[in-house]
C-alpha cells in the first residue's frame, strides 16, 4: 500500500463543464470547472451562489449572487 489516496470521483470529464457543488458550510454553488487537485479542491469560473432562506438556513432560494471566479 503506496499511502495515497485515491479518489473515488474522475472531475477530469467535467473539466470546462457546468457543474453544481456543496461546499463544505453547506453553501451550494454552480459554475464552469476549470480545475481540481487530489483534495478536491475545485476551481470554478463563472460562479454563482444560491442563497439561502432566512427563515430556514437548510433551503437554498431563487435569489443568487455572482462569484466569478472561485477556489472552494
């Protein structure tokens, strides 16, 4: 056994894809994946924040917030 971890997920056929993601906190975001690294961390252009609801932090809302570019 090498010690590396491999990952389960293959994100090189989603490179320069529309993607949508929860980030760790819960907060969920789409946009174009431009590039990842062996702890998924991701890069994402072109992103885009769904907010959540005020009255319920669990749901997110039609409302959105522009991003651009993104390291989560």
């Amino acid at each position: 056994m090498s010690g590396r971890k491999e990952t389960v997920l293959d994100l090189a056929k989603f490179v320069d894809k529309g993607v949508q993601v929860k980030l760790t906190g819960g907060r969920q975001v789409t946009g174009t994946l431009k590039g990842y690294d062996q702890l998924l961390n991701l890069v994402l252009d072109e992103a885009v924040e769904f907010l959540r609801d005020s009255d319920d932090p669990l749901k997110t809302t039609d409302q959105t917030r522009r991003l651009g570019l993104i390291l989560g």
